[in-house]
C-alpha cells in the first residue's frame, strides 16, 4: 500500500518554499498521497527520500501521452475505480482505424470526413481523437499509408503492425508525431521496445492472461520504457470487460504496479453486427478503456459515444455550467419576451436552442445557480425570488426592454408572488414547464402584445 499524507510530509525538506506549486510541504505531500502531484515537483527532496517516495508517489495508472501537431490524446492518472468516488481525469481516446490494404483515395475520404466532424454539445465542441493504421503487408505499403493519413489530417496516431520490421518503416513516415506502437507480443517485445525507446514513443503489449500481461511489462519497463498500453487479447465483450475490470481493480486496489497502465480495446474485434460494436464501444468507455479503436465512422455511432464519454468524464461534484449574464437569440430588441433559467449547462442549451428554433427573438437571463437545474437549485435555495430580482438589476434588464414583463420557468410558478414584491413594477409570467414549449408560448406571447 502506498505512504499516507503524514509519512510522506515526514520524508519531504519541510521548507514550504512552494516552488512544487503548493502552499505549503503538507499541502504538496498530501497530493502526492492522492496520487495527484508528481514527486518531480520539488526541487529539494532528497535522494533518499526520493528512492523511498517514488513508487509510493507515482499514480497507480501510469500516464501515457500520444501526440502530433498540438494535439494530445492522454489515458492513465486515474485513482479511482467509480466517478461518484472523486472523478475520472483523462478520458478514452477514440480512434478510427483504417487499413493499409484500401485505396490510398478512399482512405483519405475517411480520414477527411473523420476529422472533419464535429458536433456541439452543452457548449463544448466533441470529435474524435485520432486515427489508427493498420499494417497489412509490407513496410513500403505500410509507410505510404501513414503518410498518406498524415498528410490528410496530422492527429494523434495508432500504428499497428505485427512485424517489427513493418513498424519500423510506418515510424519513419511518422517521424515527427508521438505515435502509439501497437503490435508487440510475448514473442516479439524486445524488437518493439527497441523501436519504442529510439524513437520515444509509448508501446502496447498484448497477452491472454494477466500474468503474462504483469511479466512482459515489468520486462518492457526494464528495457527502458515507461509509458505502456496493456491489450489484454481477449476479444469478446464479456471477457473484455473482465480483463479491462480486474486490470484497473489490480493496479488501484491492489497497488499492482505491473498492471497499472492504460488498456486499449477493439470494438469491432468482439462482435460482427454493428449494434453489437457499439455496445462494446460502449463498454469500454464506461468501463476503463484508455483508446477505443473502431472501424467504421459514422456520425450517427459516434455522437452517442462522444455524449456518452463526456458525460462520464466530467467532475459529478461539479455541474457544467455557463456564464451568468444575460443572452441575445435571434437579435432581440427591446419589445423581444423576457426568459429566466438557471446556468446549469444542459439547461441552458435547451431553452436556448428551442427558442433559437422557434426563430422569435428573446432575451434569455442566466442566474447564477451554482450549475444547478431549475427544480434542483430552487429546492437548494439557490433559485429564488431574490436571486432572480438581482439578476435583473445587474444586467440592468431595464434600460434593455420597453416592457416590464418577465418570464420564469413554469416549474417555480411558486415564486410568482415573491418576484413581484423584489421587482416593483415588473409583470411575472408563468412560462411553461418544459423547454420544448417555449416556441408555441413565445408565439402567443407575441400575438397578445
């Protein structure tokens, strides 16, 4: 088991210098005890008391990062096994894999159309993460396609190829990014691990068992890699998510360091039917796969997942939300409707999107909330008559519209009575309940002025 907190702070120079970024030594040793701070930080330490606080101070999934051009795709540093328990930090990667064995052309249109997609959701633009490539044949074959892939949109890359020789020449066309190697088997780990250290990449390691998984990575590490990706080699979905389950309970309740790396799964590898790779796509976000690789893009296939993953990857102690303040859709004028809501962000994007698509000019005010739903935030105190009152008054509401008339959600109607005794002078409307009937009460809102 790891140092707690106290035996760390015991081992540190005990300076508060807070050249590690931290207030104080006891602050920086409890991150470490948390597995959230890297020992590197403190100039100080000693060397032994670094040899003592390195493997009690490292994260129990080791970080690995690919990259190319600017972007990051980063799996590991997790500390927890469920959300709810803190939070997960760095989500899956998702991939689209492509064959070396395709035309050239068509390759090219999916990997264009890939990157090319892009979708907003609750403010925040999702895509894709990279792509894969995957040797068929030859080395030169191999080589043209990475670079025909790159050259279409330089992203972060899997390389897979069975042959050691083959990846090589797939790395020599993907010089300048930070691939993942992927490929490597009990029997040819040595070539690629070679191949990972010239060339400072992460590599992956496939085996059928844990233990075989465990012996091949403490053999890889002391070869001189660091950063690994575990494929457990099982290729069904029921075995999948045992494999992917006992390695993360393994690396964070047991502290087993030979399996505290990230895992890479193969949808389309665990079943034929479409729907069925989706639930194993599925499967893997949720349940601790680091990079998904698929084999087909298909924007109807991947918003879910894109939702689904960030919905999963976000802090549940910490609603998304958006700014306070007050919104123009459709450029309202001073006769446009009044609404109010709270800045929880799915909120928010409802009621502006159905008034945004009604096509009639509003004013949406955004209360601060604390990123709370309407009914949630009003049974917390936290949506009330004064809160709203304030709202007005501090985008001065008044100097914006000629009308005096202001439209809450029709879940908090009990507020009714209060807002008019906080705004004098102001007219209270019950809105509807629901978002999606907005547009038809705008409409009328608007035939009765």
């Amino acid at each position: 088991m790891g140092l707690s907190g106290i035996q760390i702070y015991k081992l540190l120079p005990q300076t508060n210098c807070k050249e590690c970024g931290f207030p104080t030594c006891l602050a920086f040793a409890m991150k470490l005890a948390a597995k959230q701070a890297n020992l590197d930080k403190c100039p100080y330490v000693s060397d032994e008391a670094r040899a003592k606080l390195a493997e009690s101070s490292a994260p129990p999934v080791r970080l690995v990062t690919i990259s190319a051009d600017g972007r990051e795709v980063k799996s590991g540093n997790e500390i927890v096994l469920f959300r709810h328990e803190k939070t997960f930090y760095n989500p899956p990667g998702i991939f689209i894999r492509v064959y070396d064995d395709e035309p050239l052309d068509e390759i090219k249109a999916t990997v264009a159309e890939a990157a090319a997609y892009s979708v907003e959701y609750v403010g925040m633009d999702m895509t894709i993460d990279g792509f894969a490539v995957q040797a068929t044949g030859d080395g030169a074959t191999f080589a043209e396609t990475v670079k025909a892939v790159l050259e279409t949109a330089k992203w972060p890359t899997i390389l897979i190829a069975e042959d050691p020789e083959v990846m090589a020449a797939g790395l020599e066309a993907a010089a300048d990014i930070r691939p993942l190697i992927c490929g490597a088997t009990g029997e040819t780990w040595e070539a690629f691990a070679a191949l990972a250290k010239e060339h400072d990449a992460p590599m992956t390691i496939r085996a059928a068992t844990l233990g075989e998984l465990a012996d091949l990575t403490e053999k890889i590490k002391g070869a001189g890699v660091e950063e690994i990706v575990l494929d457990p080699g099982v290729r069904d979905i029921k075995s999948s998510l045992t494999m992917n389950t006992l390695i993360r309970r393994m690396a964070l309740k047991k502290n087993f360091r030979a399996l505290g790396y990230p895992i890479i799964n193969f949808p389309d590898e665990c079943a034929d039917d479409e729907g069925m790779v989706v639930v194993a796509a599925t499967q893997a976000i949720a349940k601790y796969g680091g990079f998904v690789v698929l084999d087909r893009f298909s924007p109807a296939t991947i918003y879910p997942l894109l939702v689904l993953r960030t919905n999963i990857f976000t802090d549940p102690q910490k609603p998304i939300q958006v700014l306070p303040g007050v919104y123009e859709i459709n450029e309202p004028t001073p006769d446009s409707p009044l609404m109010v809501t709270t800045n929880f962000s799915i909120t928010y994007f409802s009621v502006a999107n159905e008034v945004d698509g009604s096509g009639i000019p509003g004013w949406l005010l955004v209360a601060d909330a604390e990123g709370m739903s309407v009914l949630t935030a009003w049974a917390a105190g936290k949506f009330d008559a004064e809160r709203i009152a304030k709202s007005v008054k501090s985008v001065d509401m008044e100097s914006k519209v000629n009308h005096r008339k202001l439209i809450i959600p029709g879940h908090v109607s009990v507020l009714l009575g209060e807002l008019e005794e906080e705004l004098p002078g102001w007219e209270i409307m019950v809105g509807p309940r629901e978002a999606v009937d907005l547009p038809a009460y705008l409409k009328l809102w608007q035939e009765k002025k």
